[in-house]
C-alpha cells in the first residue's frame, strides 16, 4: 500500500515530531458520523494532556458548505480555524472531531498537507445501525417526515449529493474506501480505527488504546467519566420545541454564535439545549425489510473492510439494529 509515509517512519516519529505545530492540532477524529464521534470528544478532553477545539466540528479540512437549517457549521477561513487552538497550553495532543472528513475524499489530503505528523482516530458503526440512527436524528431534529424506507429510496435516486445538501443515509456508511484514503495517506501506524461497540461495551478499554496511540497517559482512561451519554437518543420535549426546532433557528450562524458568547462552555450549551427542548423517548425499530436493503447495499463493502483491517466484522453481516 503506497503511502506519503511508511509505517515504519510512521511508527518511530518522536513525540515532539507528533507535537507539531503550536497553532494546528495534531490528530483528527474523522468519523463516522453517528458512530459515537461525540462520546469519544467528550471523554478524551477529560485527559489533561489532550486539548480539544471549542468547536467539535468545524469541518474546515472538507470545505462542506454552510447549508441553512442543515445543522453543519463549518469554519470560514483558516484564521478562523487557527483561532480555535489559542486556548492551548501545555497539552501534548491537541485535536477536533469532524465526521465529514472520513467521507471527503480530499480532506486526507487536505489534513497531510497542513499537518503531515498527524494521527488519525476513526470510530465505526455498523453501516445498517449508523443509517437508522441517523435517520432517526433528522427526525428528531424536525428534518425528515418521510418513513425510513421513503427516505432511504430518495435518497438513492438523489441526482445531487454531498455533506449537508442531500440526506447521505446510505453514502456515509461505505466505509471501505473512506478508510483506504487515510490509510494511504497518512501509513497505517498513524490511523487508528475503532468500533462503535466497543465504545459502547468497554469505553475505557478503548480510551486507554486511544490515549496510548496519542502518546499521553494511558492510565488515565480509569479516571473518564463514561457515566455521561451524548447524543443520546430524545424526542422534542412538546410542540413548541418541535417548531422551533424545525424552524432552524437553532441551526443558524448568528444563534450559535451568539449562544457561544453568552455560554461559553460548548458542554454546557449542550446540556442546557438538550434540557430545554428534548425529552427521552422510545426508541423505534427499523423495519425488516429496510434492514435487509441495507445489508444487500453493504455486504460487499463490509467484507472489503473486514480484509483491509484484518478485523472480523462478521456480527455486522448478521446483525440488525435493534435501536
């Protein structure tokens, strides 16, 4: 497998090679989205040797457009970026976690060219599950009124496709050649790939190898607090909410601005916006025939995957979701 870099200098980079630059971050979480991206930014900023943007995803590696009421905000220019590293201090591993970048086939590129010492921590979810989940966030979100399998037939035929311009229930989960990118990129020492389930069944385990593949203390996996589930799913707490949340007034440039000058703390505003207009909810289940669809689309990438990190995802060629 060609590469800019070989695994091997890959793998004997010093620490203060890894450091970089005192502006740019250093490692990327690049996805999937709805693969529990959010859980792993949360959990790794607890690390007092990791810093972690203000802005968990401002998407300036993929160029993604800023598409009203669509809920993607990216940066506007690479000051703008920049600017979200000032807070750094003495932190060794400083980082984002924008899910577009697994699926922008330039944003490898993009990354190696500013940061060619980078490291790469990808998070993974079975592609049927991940489809279904994020179905279930545009409903939530007032975005989707079409059933599951309406949805998932426009988008198919969607003529004109990309990240915040079409629903990309299905695009996002072939992982296949999105991991192939980074792999090629950046050498497979410096890419680091995860499972959804592993987060969700041992998350310190999986911090613990995240830490050490960022080189700061392990250890201090045990002191995470992994008690606390992001994105969780909820429902709009009553009408209201659900109007407002349609409206995009939430989503708007001008809000979330205006929201991160009087509440600072990007956890607080999550709390505080998830308390006020989301309550819990049941979960619904995907409908067999919409499973069986999906697992047709994806068997093949699956199994290409399963070979190019000689991983066996044989559960996710049997499983459907159940959330």
């Amino acid at each position: 497998m060609s590469s800019p870099m070989s695994d091997g200098a890959a793998g004997n980079a010093t620490v203060a090679n890894f450091r970089g630059s005192d502006t740019w971050p250093n490692f990327f979480i690049v996805g999937a989205a709805k693969s529990g991206t959010t859980s792993l930014y949360h959990y790794l900023s607890q690390h007092p040797d990791v810093y972690m943007s203000p802005n968990k995803e401002p998407h300036w590696f993929s160029r993604i457009p800023d598409v009203p009421g669509r809920g993607s905000h990216p940066v506007a220019s690479e000051e703008e970026y920049l600017r979200l590293f000032k807070g750094r201090t003495s932190e060794a591993a400083v980082g984002e976690a924008s899910p577009s970048y697994l699926w922008d086939e330039l944003a490898p590129h993009r990354i190696f060219d500013a940061v060619p010492q980078a490291k790469i921590v990808a998070i993974l979810r079975n592609p049927v599950e991940r489809a279904y989940s994020h179905y279930m966030m545009d409903v939530r979100a007032g975005k989707q009124d079409l059933t599951f399998a309406e949805a998932l037939e426009r988008d198919q035929r969607a003529e004109i496709k990309g990240w915040g311009v079409s629903d990309q229930y299905i695009d996002l989960g072939l992982y296949a050649a999105q991991v192939q990118r980074y792999l090629e990129t950046f050498g497979s020492a410096r890419v680091k790939v995860f499972l959804y389930e592993e987060l969700i069944r041992d998350p310190r385990a999986l911090l613990k190898s995240a830490f050490g593949f960022l080189d700061v203390e392990p250890g201090y996996a045990e002191k995470i607090r992994t008690d606390v589930h992001y994105n969780k799913y909820s429902v709009p707490k009553n009408r209201l909410a659900r109007n407002v949340l349609a409206s995009g007034l939430f989503r708007s440039r001008l809000s979330r601005a205006l929201r991160a000058r009087i509440i600072p703390n990007h956890q607080v505003r999550a709390q505080l916006r998830q308390s006020l207009l989301f309550r819990e909810g049941a979960r619904s289940t995907m409908d067999a025939d919409s499973s069986g669809f999906l697992m047709d689309l994806y068997r093949t990438d699956i199994q290409r995957l399963q070979e190019m990190l000689n991983r066996d995802l044989s559960h996710w060629l049997r499983a459907r979701d159940e959330s």
